[in-house]
C-alpha cells in the first residue's frame, strides 16, 4: 500500500529547481541580433586587442580589451572588463553563459555582465569562419530608446518640437 495522500502524483524526489532547469542550447554567432540576452555560446579566442583604461563619470577608471571570437559561423568584438582580461588568452575556447550583445556605435558587442559568465571549455572549434563577421555590419541605433536617456531635442523637455495646447479663453465665465 502506497502511504502517499493527495491528489497530486508522488514527487520524483528532485528538487523544483533541477526539475525546470534544463541545459539550454548553445546559439550560434551568426544567429545573434542587436539587443539579444541570455546569450548562450561556444566561442575560440583568435585575438586580443590592446588593454584601455576607460575613465568613467564617477572618477574612477576601468580596463577594457576587445577580444575577436569565432565559431564555426561567423565572428564578432567580445568586450572584456577589468578582471575578465587576465582570464583570456588566444587559442583559448570559452563557454559563454547568459551574455547579452549591445551595439557599440553601432556595431554590434558580445558582453559578459554582472549577470553573466564564461569559463574556458574543453571543447575543440577547429575551423573558425571569419569571411563573416558580425561586429562589422552598421545598424542603426533607436536613440529615442536609448538607455542612457536623456533628450534629443538639445532641452530637458520632450523629443522634438514644442506643440501649444489650444488656450482656453480668459476673462469672465458666461454661464
């Protein structure tokens, strides 16, 4: 006799967690779009480019390199900060977890942010394709949309040109 009581069929013994947490799929470079997040992929360092340190409106400064990455589809500019630098090197293969792309005056970035990760991978991409790279390719950025904020008319107010309301007429009221 089964001493389970209720309605509901007898747990698997997994927690909630493991149960809907499941591997999502690495995507591929030519499949990411400006804008995309909970970017998930296999990339192989080809190169780094110099280290710039990047002062900030606070005062204090950052270390920035950009890295070119690749996949067997296409490559695209990696963004690495401060202490992500020292943990990259050419050649390397890294498994890139819950990035984010942004466009960096126009042009599309790979980022790892506070939320995201990498780590290098044993996993072998031997033939990068670099006839298509996606950090090369200009969009246009909506700057009415823009997370920095701000206005485009040149003012504090709105986006554009002032529009008068219709003035409802002064003096005495008739009744």
């Amino acid at each position: 006799m089964d001493s389970h009581l209720g309605p509901y069929p007898k747990s698997s013994g997994l927690s909630k967690q493991s149960e809907t947490m499941e591997e999502r799929s690495k995507a591929k470079l030519d499949e990411l779009t400006p804008s995309m997040r909970q970017v998930d992929v296999l990339v192989k360092v080809l190169s780094l480019g110099d280290r710039k340190t990047i002062g900030s409106r606070y005062g204090n400064s950052r270390d920035l390199v950009e890295a070119v990455v690749g996949d067997e589809t296409a490559t695209v500019t990696m963004t690495l900060w401060d202490d992500q630098i020292d943990r990259v090197a050419e050649d390397d293969v890294l498994s890139v977890d819950n990035g984010y792309v942004s466009l960096v005056r126009g042009h599309m970035r790979l980022n790892v942010g506070k939320y995201g990760s990498f780590k290098s991978s044993d996993q072998d991409i031997a033939d990068v394709k670099t006839e298509v790279d996606m950090s090369e390719r200009e969009y246009e950025t909506d700057r009415y949309t823009s997370r920095r904020g701000g206005s485009t008319s040149g003012s504090y107010g709105g986006g554009g040109p002032r529009r008068r309301k219709e003035r409802r007429p002064r003096g005495r009221r008739k009744y």
